[in-house]
C-alpha cells in the first residue's frame, strides 16, 4: 500500500467512472466511506474493483455525481454522517464547475450528523454504528455517507493530534502536546477558516510519525466496514465505495524534524498538506474502491463507463 507517485497500479483517466457506474446498475445501498483509497480497501476490507471519482473532495463528489443533470436519483435517500456533502449547496452563482444543491436532486437528504447520537462532539466526526442504526429505518435505495476512515480518527488510536479549535480544553492539549501552536495559523478552504494543527500539519512539523497516522487511517477503515456489515446483510445488492480518496504522503521521503510553522508555504519544500490530505488530482485522490456484495450482479461494459479500452473488469466476487 502507499505507492509512490507514478507507481500506483492505476490511473485514475483509464478506469470505470463511478457516477456512470452507479446510474447503470441496480442496486439497494451504496455505502460510502470517505476519503478511502482503493489500495487501502485492498489491504483492510475485500477485493474490489479500482474505479474514478469525478471529484477529489466531498462537495466535487457531491455535485459531481448527486447534482449532475445527467442522472435521475429523485428516488434516492441519502444518509450523511459528513456535513461537507452540504458545502456543494452553494449553488450555481459561486461559478464552480461543482455547484450544486443535493436536496434538490435526491429524494430525501438526512442530515445525520444532526443526531447528537451520530456526531461524537468529543471525537468532532460521525460515529458509524449510530450512522448504521439510523439508515437501516429507511427503505432503498438509500446512500450512507461514513466519514471514515476520513480524520478525525476515531478509537483506541486517537492521540493528541485531535486537538479542539477552540474551548477551554484548547490550552490543556496545546501545552501537552508543543508550546509553538499558542499562536498557529489558519488555512482558507471555500468559505471556511480552518485553525491549525491539523494531524497532516503535526506530521509535516514531526510531531507526530507518519506512521502512525497511517495505521490510524486504516483501523478507522476496517471500523467502517464493520460498523456497516449489517448493511451487507439486511439488503440483496450493496455497492461500498468512497468519494474521493487520500494522499497520505505517498510521495514525501523525508519528514523533517521540524519546519516554519508561522506561514504553511515555508513548512518545508514538497511538504505542504495536499500531499497528505486531498483536493488534487492524483490517482492516490481519486481512486476509490467499489466492492459489490452480490455475486449475481453483472457490471456494465466498462467502455460504456468511461473507462478507456484497454480496461477489463478483473474483480472476482
């Protein structure tokens, strides 16, 4: 797992589309699990078949695939556990290719991190059993949105690298963990300020070993697949996929033992946090694994799903 840049067994231009994909088939659940790439579904859940989101963050996947014209899924429930499904209602006058709104392209949009059940406030992310409970009172076809293996990790492995933006715990975890993020600095994403440090953030700056954050990533994976295994078994035909996938410093060598962390763009040359997290183009982004439950189930032709003619179907379910 972890494959370099330019090593990946596949490109995310030459393999099936999954908007396409899912349009095509028949199905009861998709299951999504967010920011999982396909070579980590490989290693932790079952074989599945390498496929292309059309987005490398939630809201592209969102509009992309839920908001397209090209589509009709007025009779899809889709159940989120991640509030950035909502960031793609912005709509067409922001002026990205990727607008959108959802509700008005799905039949039912649950807002499950509502739930005081699902979101976990001390974990800051959705809990995938309580996600699992809340969508098994739906009929199909319904679409689960986990936030995992996405971080904030969840479980026994956790560390301090979850820190709280802000609240009165905020300077009991800054002084456990180093004195230099009393004053840390911030990232713009859309229209959201986000306060640093993030756990790609405490790994460029080598707080936090690389390591580590990879086995976290793949545990809260295999949390997923199991906290939606009664999924699997409850209906006939159940897809598992994800939106998009994750970096992981697949092409960092080196981490430094320390970095300028007043200003992002001076953390260290070829070290910024995209090659950690997501929102670029890169096969490590955008290949997403889509697993079938159901053996009987025939895949389209792949030409037909925008994969390019040298592609074969190779899943052995």
């Amino acid at each position: 797992m972890y494959h370099e840049i330019g090593e990946y067994p596949h490109d995310y231009e030459d393999v099936p589309d999954v908007a396409a994909l899912l349009d095509e088939m028949d199905w009861d659940v998709v299951c999504v699990y967010d920011a999982c790439r396909w070579d980590a579904f490989e290693e932790v859940c079952e074989s599945s078949e390498p496929v292309c989101s059309p987005g490398s963050n939630t809201p592209k996947w969102t509009s992309r695939v839920w908001c397209n014209d090209e589509y009709d899924w007025s009779d899809v429930t889709y159940i989120t556990g991640n509030p950035h499904t909502t960031a793609a209602r912005k709509g067409p006058e922001t002026g990205k290719s990727w607008s959108g709104r959802i509700e008005e392209h799905v039949g039912e949009y649950v807002k499950a991190y509502d739930d005081d059940n699902v979101w976990g406030k001390q974990d800051k992310t959705a809990k995938p059993e309580q996600l699992t409970e809340i969508a098994l009172e739906y009929e199909p076809p319904i679409v689960i949105h986990y936030l995992q293996p996405h971080e904030p990790f969840v479980g026994d492995i956790r560390c301090t690298f979850n820190l709280p933006a802000k609240g009165e715990h905020r300077e009991d975890y800054i002084n456990n963990v180093d004195e230099r993020f009393a004053d840390y600095p911030t990232l713009q994403w859309m229209d959201l300020e986000i306060e640093l440090p993030s756990i790609y953030y405490l790994v460029i700056t080598g707080l936090v070993d690389p390591e580590y954050v990879r086995l976290a990533y793949l545990l809260n994976l295999e949390r997923a697949w199991h906290a939606s295994r009664d999924i699997r078994h409850e209906f006939d035909t159940v897809i598992t996929t994800a939106d998009h996938g994750e970096r992981l410093g697949a092409d960092v060598d080196d981490i430094p033992d320390s970095a300028e962390e007043d200003d992002p763009d001076e953390w260290a040359p070829g070290q910024k946090p995209q090659e950690w997290g997501h929102d670029e183009d890169s096969s490590q982004g955008r290949v997403i694994p889509f697993h079938i439950n159901n053996n009987s189930v025939e895949l389209p032709d792949p030409q037909t799903v925008g994969a390019t003619a040298s592609h074969e179907w190779v899943l052995d379910r």
